[in-house]
C-alpha cells in the first residue's frame, strides 16, 4: 500500500504532464513547453483548482485563458479577454495546400453573452449527476465557441478535466485533492476526428452530433483509464522498492 504522499506525488507528475500534452496536441514543442511548467510560479490547472470554490467567476474565467497561452506561441493574445474580431474561421488545408473552411466564428458582439451563458451552464447543478458527460459537453461547446483569438480546444479540455474533477468530489464523494484522469494523450491519434467533431457540434449541433462526440469522447476516457492503470502499476513498483 502506498501512502498520501506518494498518491499526491503521482496526482501532481500526470497533472503537470497534462500541461505539456495538452500544448503539444496544438503543435507548441513539447520539450519548451516543459521546461516553461517547471519554470512557471503556477500553472493553467493549479490557478484554475485554486481558484474555483466551487464557483468559476467570470475573472478566474478570463485570468485562466490568459495564463494558459502565457509562454505559448501564441502568447500574444494573452492580453486579451476575449476575441474582438471577426475575421475568423476554423478549417484546415486539403491536399493541395488550399484552405477549407469548415465554419465561421461566432461575431464577437455576442461573445459577451456566450461567456454568461457558458458560465452559467458550468455553475448549475444541470446535469452534474452525469459526472462524464457534463464534462464533455462544456468541452464541446468551449471548443466550438472560439470565444478567444487562440487557445480554445486547450482551454476547453483543460475545462472538461476541473469539472470531472468537481463532479467526482460532489457526485462520487471521492475527495483526491487534485483531479486524477486526464484525456489529452488520448486525442494524440485521433486528432483529425477530433477537430471533424467539433465542427459538427458548431454547424450542426444536433442530437447525432452530441451523441458522435460523447461516444468519441468516452473512448478517450476509457483510454485515458488504461493508460493511467498502466502507470500507477508501475508508479506503486517504484516506490515499494525504494
């Protein structure tokens, strides 16, 4: 058996592993990215633990989005709250090099509105005895949003782990201190599906749509589960040897 201690160790070595996943999935160097966690006095899911109690405020909200992108390439739009542009789009490049756009982003005259109605969801007891799937639905509509210049699928899985996190405490009365299952790794090899179903979520946005990306979203929990098995077996070799 091993004790607190090394629990909260292991919780605190996949946490700060979730920060460099969760950059590299969007193309930053991993190995920059590294070093700037253990350089940085705190990082995106420390503030965001510290701070929601149990309540996201509109500030902790935006101050959250900023420090994310700090030390990113797209630090740039740390400064900003949120996006005030609408010369924007997500797609992507076909064979030949030609943009595709898969959808316009939403006009930053009602981003406002969008950040109430998105914190109001989060703050709600709606759907809280989902503990997965209420996760995953702040994760979609986070990503499809684009409420920010740059950083939003980060900050919207970032967003899916502090609630299961919550929920698990609230709903399950398991008390870890610190969130314990993180699905960034898992979306590594299914990256281009992964942006194919957030477009759906935002051109769409119908029941098909939210059921493709539910049942997207729990294989990458399930894996995420395995993966996290594999290394707390070893985890716990390690230190029954010592």
């Amino acid at each position: 058996m091993i004790c607190y201690r090394h629990c909260t160790d292991f919780l605190e070595a996949i946490k700060n592993v979730e920060v460099v996943d969760n950059h590299a999935l969007e193309k930053e160097d991993s190995f920059l990215m590294s070093l700037y966690v253990q350089t940085s006095k705190e990082n995106i899911l420390d503030y965001l633990i510290d701070n929601i109690n149990p309540i996201l405020s509109r500030k902790t909200f935006i101050d959250g989005h900023k420090l994310l992108l700090q030390g990113t390439s797209s630090s740039r739009y740390a400064d900003q709250d949120y996006r005030t542009y609408d010369e924007s789009f997500v797609g992507r490049k076909d064979a030949n090099g030609d943009i595709i756009i898969d959808y316009f982003n939403l006009p930053c005259d009602d981003i406002e509105e969008a950040i109430n109605k998105f914190l109001d969801f989060y703050n709600s007891d709606y759907l809280n005895e989902h503990v997965l799937l209420k996760g995953q639905i702040l994760h979609g509509l986070l990503a499809a949003l684009q409420l920010f210049g740059d950083g939003n699928t980060r900050y919207a899985r970032i967003m899916q782990n502090i609630k299961l996190g919550q929920l698990t405490k609230s709903e399950m009365g398991i008390d870890l201190g610190l969130p314990a299952i993180y699905g960034t790794r898992s979306y590594f090899p299914h990256r281009g599906q992964y942006r194919k179903l957030i477009s759906d979520l935002a051109v769409r946005g119908d029941d098909e749509a939210w059921n493709r990306w539910f049942e997207f979203n729990l294989n990458r929990t399930e894996d995420s589960l395995f993966f996290i098995d594999n290394k707390l077996d070893k985890y716990k070799s390690l230190v029954v040897h010592k």
